[in-house]
C-alpha cells in the first residue's frame, strides 16, 4: 500500500482549514502536515515539510496566495499546489495556472470534488471546478483563430471530451468507457494530437468551439 499523499492546507480562515482537515482525516490516503493562516507561516511550514500537495487560498493577509505559490514554486519547482478559493474571477484563475497551480477548485464545490481534484493531482493531472474551466475555456477561445478544420473524432472520444469538460480524471474516463488508465492516456494523446492541442484545458476549449459539448 502506498504512503498516503501529505497535505499542507493554507487559509486565513480557521473554519475552512479545519472543515477541510476533518473532511480529508476520513480518507486514509491523506494526511494533513500542517495548517497555515498567511503566508509567512506557509513558506515556513513548507520548507519544514515538503509536502506531496498544498491547498492554497489566494487572498489572505500580508503575502497574498499567488505570491505565496511563487515563493513556493522557487522552493520546489514541482510542487504540487491547488488553488482553493472562493473567486473565479477570470484574472485570478489564469494568473494562479500560468504560475504553476495544478488545480484550481471553488471553496463552493462539493466535498467529492475536492477529493478528486486532490487524487488527480497526485499523479499529476490538471483539475479544474467546471466553473474554473469556463474561464480558462473563455480565455483561450479569445486567443484562438476562428478557422480551423472540422475533427475526425469517433464516439468515444467525443465522449471523452464531455467528460473532461465535466471536470473528469482519467480515473472517470476509464470507469465509464470500461478503459485500463494505459488506454485512456493513449486515447488522450490521441485526440490532443487530432486537435494539435497539449492540455486538456486547450482540449475542452476547441470541443466546445467545435460544438462537440
């Protein structure tokens, strides 16, 4: 059995940093290391102890979260950070995935959905609140040409696109199309090379620019 993924939740308010703990002391695949309510204790803490995942707010007193995830970043340029906040404010979301945050989920969003995220991460999968990927959808739709060739996509990839889009891991995929992870990877590259896209962000964008979701 694996070593359960180590968490450092980072929030200025303590009834979200003790909510969040409670929730993930029910999964024996977690454990919290520590609990910070700025920045400065974060970095601290951080350093201390080199955490598999941290949970970050982005507005808190003195150093605000998205310096905090440079700060981290600096620390260990593969530091794992999700971003865990209340604002889906545009600027916010691409500032936060543009510095590095592998996640980005509303403090609205359903226990489930943070759990995944959290399980996503940990093998490096990008999960984003359905919220989230509107923005990020948004964003890049802007920065798109609007001509490109309509895609040869088969049933199942088409159906991978919706879920991905719904926020799904690989884990999902492959529980809903009956797929071994190896299968769902591969199908991924497939379509991201059908689409000349790299990301399943950019993926999600040109399926709903293409009226495929």
């Amino acid at each position: 059995m694996s070593e359960p993924a180590r968490i450092l939740v980072v929030d200025d308010h303590p009834i979200v940093r003790e909510g969040i703990s409670s929730l993930l002391s029910n999964y024996p695949e977690f454990a919290i290391v520590g609990e910070a309510a700025d920045g400065v204790t974060a970095l601290m803490m951080f350093r201390e102890q080199r955490p598999d995942i941290t949970l970050l707010d982005i507005r808190m007193p003195g150093m605000t979260g998205l310096e905090l995830l440079a700060q981290i970043r600096q620390i260990e340029p593969e530091a794992t950070v999700i971003m865990l906040t209340s604002f889906d404010d545009d600027e916010y979301v691409v500032q936060a995935l543009k510095a590095g945050a592998l996640g980005y989920v509303l403090k609205s969003a359903s226990d489930e959905m943070l759990v995944k995220a959290i399980r996503a991460a940990r093998q490096g999968e990008r999960i984003l609140s359905p919220q989230v990927t509107d923005v990020v959808v948004r964003q890049l739709l802007a920065n798109r040409p609007v001509e490109t060739p309509a895609l040869d996509l088969d049933a199942d990839e088409k159906l991978i696109l919706r879920l991905l889009c719904d926020g799904a891991s690989n884990a999902d995929i492959a529980g809903v199309l009956y797929l071994s992870s190896t299968s769902v990877k591969r199908k991924l590259r497939q379509i991201f090379q059908k689409m000349a896209v790299t990301t399943r962000a950019q993926a999600a964008a040109e399926a709903v620019r293409q009226g495929i979701v």
